[in-house]
C-alpha cells in the first residue's frame, strides 16, 4: 500500500531525497472482527496523519477518522495531531462504549442500580 502524505518534519534517507520511513500498525476491533494494517509511514508522521492515510477508512462504516479518539497500546493519546509516531507504535481507534463500565459490573454481579 502506497502512503498518500509525507509529513513536513520528515527526515530524509542518507541515499536521496526519499523519506526515513518507519512501520506501524493501525487496529480497528468490533466484537466479531478484528482490522489490523501494517503500513509504512515517513519519520515525524503523527497519529491523526497515520491514521488518515492508512487507508483503514475503506473498511469502516459511520467512523469519523478526523475525531475519533485514538490511542498507543492501550494508552489513549489526547492530542494525536501533535503525538509523533515511533517505529513499532500500533495506532489504536477507540469505539463508544455500549455499556458504561460500572454499570457492566453491577449487571454481571446481578446488582440493581441505587438510582433507578
């Protein structure tokens, strides 16, 4: 897959003018599938560019890449047009939670709300 951005801050390869270009991967999860892409993006790249020119948008339905938050191996990022990616780094888009997390805990202990 072709990398359809180059980066401003990108360094070039001691052999042209070519961008240093460092692998990542971008990870979409749905209960029953999983999405992962390894792609190749130049150095100086951030997580909102990555994730733009992956390409993981022809597999998404109703996700708005521009706004979606997004994280680094479980670690949500809070400005991902300024995080700079590294080699490595799996780009992660996070979904809504169906269920708020301490509500799921009080249904599978079978505990009523105090509130409701």
């Amino acid at each position: 897959m072709g990398w359809l951005m180059r980066s401003v801050a990108a360094p070039v390869s001691s052999m042209g003018l070519e961008p240093t270009l460092i692998p990542i991967e971008v990870a979409y999860a749905l209960p029953e599938r999983q999405i992962l892409l390894a792609i190749e993006v130049p150095a100086g790249t951030t997580a909102r560019e990555a994730l733009l020119g992956s390409g993981i948008a022809s597999h998404l339905e109703g996700v708005e890449l521009a706004s979606v938050p997004v994280g680094i191996f479980g670690h949500r990022l809070e400005d991902p047009r300024n995080h700079v990616l590294a080699a490595g780094d799996r780009l992660e888009i996070y979904r809504p939670l169906a269920v708020a997390p301490r509500e799921a805990r009080r249904k599978r202990a079978g505990v009523k709300s105090r509130r409701g």
